[in-house]
C-alpha cells in the first residue's frame, strides 16, 4: 500500500540524509541532531505500540464490575417475581431503588474508567510528540545565524563563525529543511496510529510549524542564489541540463 506512511522508510531517509550531513559537515552540532532524529525515529514504532496497546488491568475490572451489576439485577428480578404480600413488595421496591442507584454509579465508573485509559494513552503520544517539536526548534536555532546577507562582510568580535562558502550553506540550509520536514513525518506517524483529537491536533500544529520554518530557510537560500548573481543550482534539484533544438 502506498496510501500510508511506513516508519521503516521513514529511518531509512533519516539515516541516508544524517550520512550525508557527516560527510560534508562532520564536526558540526547538525551533525549531533540529525543522530538524535534517527534515534526519536527508530524508538516510534515502539512508543506507538505502547500507547495503542490495551490496559487490560483497567478493562478486566471494568468487565467484572458490568458483570457484578447485571447479576444483581438479575437476581433482584427472580426475587421479585417470587414475593407474595405488601411486605415483601415494600422491601423489594426499597432493593430495587438500591439496584438502581448501584447501576448508576457503575455505569459512571466504567466511563471514568473507560476515559482513564484514554488519558493515559493521549498522555504518552504528547510526550512523544513533544519530543518531536523540541528537536524541531534545536534545528531552528542550527540555521538561525545563517544569514546570507552576511557572507564576505566584516566580522566582529562578536559575530557567529561563518567560514561558509555560498554552496556550503546551501547545503546547510537544505539539510535544516529536510530536517524539519522528516521531523513532520515520524509526527504524520502517530496520528496515523492513534484516533486521538488532541493528538491529531497537536500533529497538525508540528506540520504547520515545520512549513513555516522551511519556508523560512528557503527564503535565504534564494537569497544566497540572488547575492551570487547567477542560477545557482537548488540544493535538492538535479542540474537541468538544456539540449539545443535540431535546426
């Protein structure tokens, strides 16, 4: 099926594309966040197994006390059809407004016991997820001094190392943005696996800040192509290469 995202794949990509962020930038703090991405990607499948996996404890208790409660009724039904005089009649009434009440209040557990796993499992795919959008704004803070319109100016003392060649942080930049989107994509994983609505949203919330910050590092790479008065070729496109028309 191609209609899902598998998260074997999804590492692979993460792999390939960290090999090549050491090949070119081997000493660089990209470098490290790119292998803590891997290691968030290689633990997804199991976190999201933990979180769809069924608490049987809490379900096993929920079952029994359903099943507590309806053979009491049934019971208090047989013994109401036994009972003979007023007496017996008034008794069973006042047995029968304590069913009542205890069927109630069971029902009301087994919601609140019901809801309980479903807080449990929202509450682990949150911390995955925010594992996810914390290494989303460490890549953030990678490229945030990467400014184009420095390249060549004079340094001061406090300036940040720019020692880049324009190709180099092209390079730089496109691998902060496949970063970012791959980071969407372990996301794009658990809302796939989990029916949750703050779940869903939250995933939303990752995928909308990731194209944000693309767009941003996409923006200094035109602008690294414009400051070089000429096409550079982008990053993640092959070189287009023009045939001459047969005259």
């Amino acid at each position: 099926m191609y209609r899902t995202l598998h998260p074997d794949k999804v590492t692979e990509t993460i792999e390939a594309l960290t090999r090549r962020i050491g090949d070119r930038f081997p000493q660089s703090g990209l470098f490290n966040v790119s292998r803590d991405l891997v290691e968030l990607s290689r633990q997804t499948t199991s976190r999201i197994a933990d979180v769809c996996r069924p608490h049987w404890g809490l379900r096993t208790g929920l079952a029994i006390a359903q099943l507590l409660t309806l053979a009491g009724l049934y019971w208090l039904f047989e013994f109401a059809s036994s009972l003979k005089g007023s007496d017996q009649l008034s008794d069973f009434l006042q047995g029968f407004d304590a069913a009542i009440s205890l069927a109630i209040f069971t029902a009301g557990a087994g919601f609140f016991v019901w809801s309980l796993e479903g807080r449990w499992k929202r509450g682990k795919a949150l911390k995955a997820l925010h594992d996810l959008r914390a290494i989303v704004h460490v890549i953030d803070m990678h490229q945030l001094t990467k400014d184009p319109s420095m390249l060549g100016a004079a340094r001061t003392s406090s300036s940040p190392n720019r020692q880049m060649t324009p190709f180099e942080l092209m390079r730089y930049l496109d691998y902060c943005s496949e970063m970012l989107s791959l980071t969407a994509k372990i996301a794009a994983l658990y809302a796939e696996n989990i029916a949750d609505p703050v779940v869903v949203d939250t995933v939303g919330d990752i995928e909308r800040l990731t194209s944000a910050l693309s767009a941003k590092i996409w923006q200094k790479i035109s602008m690294v192509q414009q400051l070089e008065g000429r096409d550079m070729p982008l990053p993640s496109a092959p070189p287009i290469s023009i045939m001459p028309s047969p005259l």
